[in-house]
C-alpha cells in the first residue's frame, strides 16, 4: 500500500505495481515530500499547493457560506493541535473494483481520535470569551471540545473556557469516563441524540452561555470541511468522495469545499440501514423527526438530525447519491480493515468502505477517497463486529471477501 503522509503526495503517474494477495498487510511505499501545511496560511499559497495538483483556484467570494468558513478554519486550526491526517491506498479495496485507486483518509488517526476536532476547535477559537460553553455529543465531539478548549487555554493570555458537555443516557460508560478524567463537566439527558441536543440548547439559553452544536453550527461544520482542502493538496485526481452522515456537519462541510474547486467530484452520503434520518429527509424533500432509528454499530452517526439544521440544505442541493448499508456489510468493513491495514475503526468508518464495495462495478479507472471518520471503538463493539462478520459469512472473519 501506499501512505501519502501529511504535507505529501503521489504524482498521478506513480504506477501502482501489483497488488498484495487479499488478507496480507502491505509495506508502505515512500512518496515524494512537498511543504508541510503551516500553522497559518494565505490563500495565495493554498492556491499554490492547489494548482500544483492540477485543481481550479479556490475562490471564496464564489463559494457558499459553509466553503467560506472551511477556508477560515484552514488558516488556524494546526496551530491548535488538529492534524492533518494522511492518506492510505488500500490495494485489497482497489484489487475489488478493478483499475481503480482508493484512498483512505485516515481521520481515525486524528489527535482524538475522531475528525471532530477540527469542527470543535474552529468553534471554540472563534467565541473570542472566557466561561462556560455547551455541546452535546455521543463522545466524539465532546472529547473534540474538551482536547480544543485545552489547547487553546495553552496560549498567552487566552481566555479560560469551561466545558458541558450532555451526553445521551447511552453512551459507553468507556467515553463518559474518559471525559470524566479530562476534567470535563458532564450532564446526562435523553436516550436519542436530538433530544440531547435540545437539553444542551436550553441549558445553554437558560445559562446564558454559547452552544456549540456537533453538527448544527456553521463554524463546526465549516471546521470538518477542512478535509476537503487536505484531499485536493494531496490528489491530483478526484472522482467521488464516500463520507459517512449522522447529523451532516462533516458531509456538509467537504461537499462545499469541493463543489467549490469542482462541482464534478462526486459526493457519496453514506448512512447504516438502521438509522439513516438524513437519506430518508432528503428523499422526503423535508426534515423528518419520526424516523425510526435501529440499534448500530455505526453509533456515532444515528440518531435524528436538529430541526432546521443548516447541514440539511446543504445535503440536498450538494450530495450526489446517497448509500445505506446493512449491519454486517458494515461489521464486514471493520473487520476487513483490521486485518488489511491493522486499522482499528468505528463503525462509521466501516459504513464508507461498505458503501464503496456497493459501486465496485461503477468504480472502474476512477481515483475515490473514503474518509474513515473515527477510530474510538471499544473492545465489545469490535467483539460484536467480529461476531456479525462471522455469522454472515459463515467463516473466519478475518478472511478477505475479495
């Protein structure tokens, strides 16, 4: 396999030699260096990086509100801890859809975990006070908001932010005592995500202290869009893009980055069959509040979606196809990605790679990227994919479906 690492790149002409037999890890393969992202950019120079892959100028007065805040977030947020994640090509996806190239963006490997990061730290950076800030989260963006805040209370005379966060009565009792040794201040409310996050709100109004929604803000979604820019720097060629959906902010946010530079890449929503609120609304033409929502193993992005969420537009004008997927195709992925690669994913991650194998015959001397959006599984989680993979295939999980 190749890893095209942070601040590097494979030139379009790099041939891909032979793939490794399925099951088999590969070594990864050296790639030419360019200059690392800075802590601080200017849109001439992100517009340098961006020609040398052959891509449009970025124009942000031509872009819409969402692309607008990515590039904003893109000027700070490495200098406050995010990272920016590298690349994997996976040969054992690639030898499935024949002739084709599959990237793997590796926000698995972010600083926690999880790309929420970059969301949560462009919020918080933009507040501008001290005090208490609100959020509610299933984890992800609660240890985002909490790694953030302490970031930025690193800096000379930064102001002191205080995190709540509320969490759903399900969360594992694995993140909530995580959290709990960050020093974060938790509250609990509700057993689905919207009903959290209506707690959250009115807990923030009642104290008079900023909400910082995980989906529902422009700053947070403009923050995850900054995976868009790391693709386009990194990839000279771009067909399609699988990101997996709960609530829409990452969908959202790499959508309006990339319909930017080029409305023709391809944006796939990717959503488990068990809770997929965002599909069934787009295909509905509005916001539905009474799906209903399965048990997954994709649980960081189940749930119901806020009413008159700004990520809902955005999905409906900006993703092309929507893809949802079962449990075990999922379970499947997770597993397959494992022994492939020894990448240890959410169930998230796992519904962008099932949703990639659903277009193998389509994928056909095209370049993909899948964004592999967390990687904080429990032991039982990965226990219960295995035991999924395992009764579906009626074999060793481990072995390769390809």
């Amino acid at each position: 396999m190749q890893v095209i690492v942070p601040g590097r790149f494979i030139k379009s002409g790099t041939p891909r030699g032979r793939p490794t037999p399925p099951g088999r890890r590969m070594t990864a393969v050296p790639t030419p260096a360019v200059p690392r992202l800075k802590e601080t950019m200017t849109e001439a120079y992100f517009n340098e990086r961006l020609e040398g892959q052959g891509w449009p100028r970025f124009d942000a007065e031509k872009a819409n509100a969402v692309a607008r805040e990515a590039w904003q977030a893109l000027q700070h947020i490495y200098g406050l801890g995010v990272l920016e994640t590298p690349l994997l090509r996976s040969p054992n996806l690639e030898a499935a859809c024949t002739d084709c190239r599959v990237h793997l963006k590796l926000e698995s490997s972010q600083a926690t975990g999880s790309f929420k990061l970059r969301g949560a730290t462009h919020a918080l950076a933009s507040l501008g006070g001290a005090g208490r800030v609100v959020t509610a989260s299933t984890g992800n963006h609660a240890l985002a908001t909490v790694q953030a805040a302490r970031a930025l209370a690193s800096r000379p005379d930064a102001p002191a932010l205080e995190p709540v966060i509320f969490l759903p009565n399900t969360v594992t009792p694995g993140k909530a005592r995580r959290l709990e040794a960050l020093g974060a201040t938790l509250r609990y409310a509700g057993d689905d995500c919207c009903d959290t996050e209506a707690a959250a709100r009115a807990a923030a109004a009642a104290e008079r202290c900023p909400y910082v929604s995980p989906y529902n803000d422009l700053r947070v979604a403009g923050g995850q869009g900054t995976v868009a820019f790391e693709l386009l720097m990194a990839l000279p060629r771009l067909h399609a893009v699988y990101v997996p959906v709960g609530g829409g902010g990452l969908v959202s946010g790499i959508a309006s980055v990339l319909k930017a530079v080029d409305p023709g890449i391809k944006v796939i929503g990717c959503q488990p069959s068990a809770s997929a609120v965002m599909a069934a609304s787009v295909e509905a033409g509005q916001l539905l509040q009474d799906v209903i929502s399965m048990e997954t193993l994709s649980g960081a992005t189940a749930g119901g979606v806020e009413p008159g969420s700004l990520t809902f537009p955005v999905c409906q004008d900006l993703v092309d196809e929507w893809v949802q997927v079962s449990e075990e195709e999922i379970a499947a992925a997770m597993v397959d990605l494992a022994s492939w690669h020894a990448l240890r994913v959410e169930g998230a991650a796992g519904v962008a790679v099932a949703a990639l194998l659903r277009h193998v015959p389509g994928l056909r001397g095209k370049s993909v990227a899948v964004v592999l959006s967390g990687g904080n599984v429990s032991d039982d989680l990965m226990e219960e994919a295995h035991g999924i993979a395992r009764r579906s295939r009626g074999a060793a999980p481990a072995q390769p479906r390809i």
